[in-house]
C-alpha cells in the first residue's frame, strides 16, 4: 500500500478572522494537517458518492454534523452569499438557537464546512485515483476520476473555486481555506511526479494541476465533461516528454 511521503511544513498561519465569534482561524500547512484535525467527522454516504455529500442518504444523529452537511450542500450549489441563516435552518431543521449553540455567525458555519469538504473530497479523490497500479496509471487515472465527478448528479464545479470567486480580499479566510485545498491537490499531485524518478517532479506536477483546473472549469463553464479526456491526453503527453525512453 502507497503511503503518503511527507511535506516539509512552513510556517503556520493563525489568520485573523473577520467573521464574529471566529477569531481565529488556524489553516495548517501540511497537506496532511488539515486531515488529522478533528474538523468534521465526514464522510462518503454511499460508495459512489462522487464528493457531493447527500446527507439525506443517511440519517444524520449529530446536529452540528447535520448543520455542517447542509451548510456545504447549501454553499455548494447556491454559493456562500445566497445561503442565509433563514435558508439552514429551514433546509436543516436545526432551531436557529441551537446553530448559535455550535457557530457564532453563518460565516463560521461556511469556514467549517469547507473544511470539512477539503478534508473528505481529497481523500475520495487520493482513494480513488490510487486504484491504479503504477505511477503513470495513478496520474492519468486522476483525469478518470475528475470525468466521472463531472458526469455525477449535482455537479456544481468546485466548490473551492466557487466561494473563493466570491470574496475579494485574497487574505479573507476562505479564500485562504481554497489556497490550502489547490495546495494540497498540487503536493498530491507531486507525490505521484516523484515517483517516476525524473529530473523535475515538481514542475510537472504544476503542470498536471493547471490541466486539472481547466478541465473542471471547462465543465462547469461551459458543460464539456470531455473535457477531462482532452486534459488526460494533455498529460499523457507530458509523460513522454518527462519520461523518455
């Protein structure tokens, strides 16, 4: 079983937080931080559940995991401005005062459930691309995966890309909590690069990245989910050219 190599950490960021009752919001540097804090405890309702979390599979017990999932589902396809206190509470049917019971402002119910997203989507997408058997496989596969995501029910974009188009302050933190998940793709990316023993892992991991990029904003754009096929033949070329025999 692949294990994930370990990234040198920089330095943390304690990020003053503009949302009442949030005064701090802590985003680790690690690709791996975020995934061993106790967030959310989220997960996939069913097997094939391409990231979009349908909470109404599965009765959910918890009431702060309850508001969570219907604060993401909620963001997700509406986006963070049209999603008011009026709307979860409705959609959730958690008491407006129990909701203040867990989060101060409906700021910090949107921070908490993007993370708790990142957290969930990167480790489907990691399982999920994973399944192939070499390193080449792993990364052409990563195309697969996004092409099915594409074609599953729900499909919005990313919901990263989404909420960070909304706010305009690049320090606001959930510009930063998007940062923090394109980052973490691109290490997993170059996990992957690292192993085919070549002379700039690095570089054609970034490469790698943008292709995933543009195709999921293809998709959402313009509703071309070939769009990941065309990205996937992009990257086999790049193999070659970073491989040679």
């Amino acid at each position: 079983m692949r294990t994930a190599k370990s990234k040198p950490s920089g330095t943390d960021r304690n990020l003053p937080c503009k949302f009442g009752g949030l005064s701090k919001l802590h985003l680790p540097t690690s690709a791996n931080d975020l995934a061993k804090q106790e967030i959310f405890k989220s997960r996939l309702t069913k097997e094939n559940d391409r990231s979009t979390f349908n909470f109404m599979n599965a009765p959910l017990t918890d009431t702060r995991e309850r508001i969570l999932a219907t604060a993401e589902q909620l963001i997700y396809r509406n986006g963070i401005h049209a999603t008011g206190m009026d709307l979860l509470v409705k959609t959730s049917g958690v008491a407006r005062k129990s909701i203040y019971r867990y989060f101060a402002t409906k700021d910090e119910v949107a921070a908490a459930a993007l993370n708790a997203r990142d957290v969930r989507w990167m480790n489907w997408f990691r399982t999920e691309s994973d399944k192939a058997d070499t390193p080449q496989g792993r990364i052409l596969n990563m195309f697969t995966v996004l092409k099915g995501w594409f074609e599953s029910e729900g499909f919005h974009g990313c919901a990263f890309i989404n909420t960070a188009g909304e706010v305009g302050d690049p320090n606001d933190p959930i510009r930063l909590i998007a940062k923090l998940h394109k980052q973490k793709l691109l290490d997993y990316t170059q996990e992957l690069t690292e192993e085919l023993n070549i002379a700039q892992p690095a570089v054609l991991a970034k490469q790698l990245l943008v292709l995933m990029e543009g195709a999921i904003t293809t998709a959402r754009v313009m509703g071309d989910y070939d769009a990941a096929n065309s990205a996937r033949d992009v990257a086999q070329l790049l193999l070659k050219q970073a491989t040679p025999p």
